[in-house]
C-alpha cells in the first residue's frame, strides 16, 4: 500500500482549497462605484433593552458578544453594491440622493427606492443589492450588529431574478 507524503498531502490540500475559493469568488458579483469609511466600532456583550413611551415602543435583544459598527457608504449614479447578505442585522439611514433596494428573493425584481431622510431595516442572511439609478450621488449610514469577529459583508452570486 503506497502512502502520501505529508508535504505532498498539505499542496493537494492547499491546491483543493484554492480551486474552491477562485469558484466562490467567481460567483460573487463585484461592487460598482461605491465607496465607504468605518466611523465608529465597539464591542457589546449580550443585552436586552426596551424602550417605551404611551405610543411607540422598541425593543433589542442580542445574546452573544457582538460588533456594533456604524460605517459611511456612497455610490454614484449608475454604481451599485454587488449581491450580498451581511452576519447580523443593519439599520440604514439614507442621508443623500436616494437607492434602489432589490431582495433576491423577489421574482418581479421591484425595487424598494429609498430616498434621503428615510430608511430601512434587513435582517441577518438577507440577500440583496442597492443601485443607485438616479442622477446624484447617493450616502447613507449603516450600524450593524453582528457576531464579534465576523465579516460585515458575504458577497453572493447573482440570483438570476432581476435582469441587471
């Protein structure tokens, strides 16, 4: 019975796990026109927060440590993030111009546009891009909350449901 050499074992090992990782990222799509800067970062461990007033209430509960990290983006007319999900979830304020919010699962591909002054909220493995089809500059903010130590961004390939 022949054995493998170890060194040889570890190059077919690593050859196996680039072959894998080039088709993954071949499937990702790429951003377009888009740029964005990390303003704020902190570390929070497991909370439970309610907030209340006669005629609105809110509540938060995270168990596990987390990253709470608030980030600026912009994107130019004609640009567009890629399809993506993110590890947790996201509150977005559109500050300028507006997006275009397509969801993977969607079969019409309708948009959501969100113009300035308004903004949205997606949940953890929500697969979906922005576009801005508009004719300025759009920004906005994101603070995200999501496992400590995790990503902020897992690029996807193209659902196949919107004809972009």
């Amino acid at each position: 019975m022949s054995r493998i050499n170890p060194a040889t074992g570890r190059m077919v090992g690593a050859t196996i796990l680039t072959v894998i990782l080039s088709g993954a990222a071949a499937l990702a799509t790429p951003s377009f026109g888009t740029s964005q800067s990390t303003l704020a970062s902190s570390l929070h461990t497991t909370f439970d927060v309610d907030a209340k007033r006669p005629d609105w209430k809110a509540s938060l509960k995270v168990k596990g440590v987390s990253d709470v990290v608030v980030t600026s983006h912009s994107v130019i007319p004609g640009g567009y993030s890629g399809w993506h999900s993110h590890p947790g979830l996201s509150i977005v304020s559109v500050t300028q111009g507006a997006v275009w919010l397509y969801d993977a699962d969607d079969p019409t591909c309708a948009p959501s546009i969100v113009p300035a002054g308004h903004g949205f909220v997606e949940a953890g493995d929500h697969v979906h891009i922005l576009r801005n089809e508009g004719g300025v500059e759009a920004r906005w903010t994101t603070t995200s909350i999501r496992p400590a130590g995790s990503a902020g961004r897992i690029d996807q390939p193209n659902p196949g449901n919107c004809p972009f």
